[in-house]
C-alpha cells in the first residue's frame, strides 16, 4: 500500500487527497497548515472552510505536522501557495526520504525568482538530498469541487523520469480523474501558471459587462501570448494545445468556480484589490502574484504579452480596467500570425 502525503489543505489540496483516498489502496496523510482547519477535518471529516460538501475518506489522515506528513512518503504532493513553497520545502528536506517523488499541484511562479514550482523545489532540496529529487508537475483542467466529487477529470503529469509519469498514472488515476504523461516539464508548469493572469483578464470583463466576443478573442489571443512565452523558455508549443494549456485556460476563463475569473469580476466592476482580497478570506488567487512574474520574464526573453502586461498594471499599478482594455484593442495592427 502507497504512503501518500498532501501538503496544503486548501481547496485543491483536499481535493486531491479525496482522489487518493477513495481508491482504498494508499495510505494519505493531508498536512493542514491552520489548526482550526485540521480540528474541523478530524471532527467532521468535511474541510469546511476550502471546501464544503466533500467528504474525506477515512483513509485520509490529518496532521499539522510537517515532519509526521512526510517521513515515510512515497510520494508527496505540493497543494501549498507559490509564494511558500520554497520555505516549507526547507522545512521539509530533513525528513524526506531520498527516494520519495515529489509532485507539484500549484499553479504558479515564484515572483521575485520566476522560477516554476519544480525548480524552486530542487533549489530548496538540492543542498541537503541524498541525490537529486525526482520531481513532476500536475496539472490541466480541474476544480477542486468538481474532481472531489467524482466528475469525469482529465489531467497531466509532467516529467522528464519517464518511470515517475507513469508511477503518478497509476497511483493517481480512477474512473473519475484520468492522468496523462508529458515529458514537457516547463510547457505544463507555464501553461498552469499563465492561464491564471489570463483567467483575471477574462473576469474583469464579464465585470465591465462584456459578451462572449470579448471572452472568445480574449482566450485566443491570451493562448498566442501563452505560447510565445512557453517556447522562448524552452517548452513547446503543442503543450499549450493540450490539458495544461488550452483545456485549462478555457476551464479558468469561462468556470464560475474559478478565483483567478472571480477577482477580476470583481475588478471589472470597480473594486479595489484589497477590498477583493480580504472578502476571499485566506484563499489564494495565483493569477495575481504570476502576473508580475510573468510580466517580468517575458522583458527577460524579449517576449511582447500585451494582455499579461495590462492585467499586471490593473493589479498593481492601479490602473482603470477600462483604460487597459482601450489600450489593447487600440495597439498598432497586427499578423496573427507573423
């Protein structure tokens, strides 16, 4: 029987011990950073506050403790925001078993680094492992609600070991959450990454009251920028035709559960970020920390992302919602494809 463990009990986290749980042929500890959260699990078997309405499997243990989450895992699966995952890597590394593989389920970027999520966890793990750590991506089209539940999932594991792809794909997969294996490490990870700060674009307009022409041309042309930046940093362009880039970028832009859209709503109908982010209450948004780091590895490759730029000025430059979307459509004229 597999020893998995799950770092980070939001939303997604949860979801994906629910996925583990149910198959009844792994042993899933799920690390829960708020002690209130893992009381409320532990009482009711129900994370109420990330995700209500699902049942933990009672296969499924809960901890606070790092140390405990980790130490006999076979696998161990990062759920746990892009801006922490460098530290409780750290924290992590003396515990780890040299052999353990580890999967990253954040979709993100680093934003002072813009390192991808496997490349901040090899950074944080390479200075004490025994050898170095087998690492891979999870990632595509996929709620947390709607794959807890059971609803038919398709989703990719991204690895250049070939044996830890397939390891993931049979662990992980069921009748309801169906894995697929892809050697392109960075073009899943971006793809998972960018389609966030697409996904606020789309959000704010549906807040400005936009149709679905807006949305439409907003995805295509939000996937052109996505491609672009993908093979500048070494991945490949069919990725971003896939799970990890056109199947996700569609879920986020158009799925009413999605936090990156829902921002932007409500950026679109003119509230300020704070005020958003102190009504999500602790849950995360990657879109707006990815956006900066997008924006700034895309200067570095001399890679143009009118959209990616424009949502960064929205976010955090206070610019109106109105006056970028001026400025995109009203940019010189343009191939679509030089």
């Amino acid at each position: 029987m597999s020893e998995i463990a799950v770092i980070g009990a939001g939303a997604w986290g949860t979801a994906l011990a629910i996925v583990l749980g149910r198959k009844g042929s792994h042993r899933v500890r799920l690390w829960v950073h708020d002690p209130k959260v893992c009381s409320n699990i532990e009482k009711v078997r129900v994370n109420e506050r990330f995700l209500p309405g699902c049942d933990v499997p009672d296969s499924v243990t809960v901890t606070g403790d790092l140390g405990e989450a980790v130490t006999k895992a076979h696998i161990v699966v990062s759920a746990i925001p892009s801006q922490h995952c460098r530290q409780l890597f750290e924290q992590m590394c003396p515990h780890l078993p040299s052999e353990t593989l580890i999967i990253s389920a954040t979709k993100g970027l680093e934003e002072k680094t813009f390192l991808r999520m496997t490349q901040v966890i090899a950074g944080a793990l390479g200075k004490d492992a025994a050898h170095s750590p087998r690492i891979g991506a999870l990632s595509g089209p996929s709620f947390a609600l709607e794959a807890a539940r059971g609803d038919p999932t398709a989703v990719t594991i991204a690895s250049t070991d070939s044996d830890l792809a397939l390891a993931v794909q049979q662990e992980f997969g069921d009748a309801g959450f169906r894995v697929y294996t892809n050697s392109d490490v960075i073009g899943v990870e971006l793809g998972g990454a960018l389609k966030n700060v697409v996904a606020i674009a789309a959000g704010i307009c549906h807040g400005l009251g936009f149709g679905h022409n807006s949305i439409a041309g907003l995805i295509t042309r939000g996937l052109a920028e996505m491609m672009r930046l993908v093979v500048a940093c070494g991945g490949r362009a069919e990725t971003m035709v896939g799970l990890a880039g056109l199947g996700d970028l569609v879920l986020t832009c158009t799925g009413s559960l999605s936090r990156n859209r829902s921002v932007g709503v409500e950026l679109g109908r003119g509230r300020a970020l704070p005020e958003i982010l102190a009504d999500m209450q602790g849950k995360v948004a990657e879109g707006i920390f990815t956006a900066t780091a997008a924006a700034e590895l895309a200067r570095t490759h001399g890679i143009v992302m009118p959209i990616t730029d424009q949502v960064n000025a929205i976010l955090h430059q206070n610019k109106s919602p109105r006056k970028a979307l001026q400025e995109l459509m009203m940019r010189s004229g343009k191939s679509e494809h030089p």
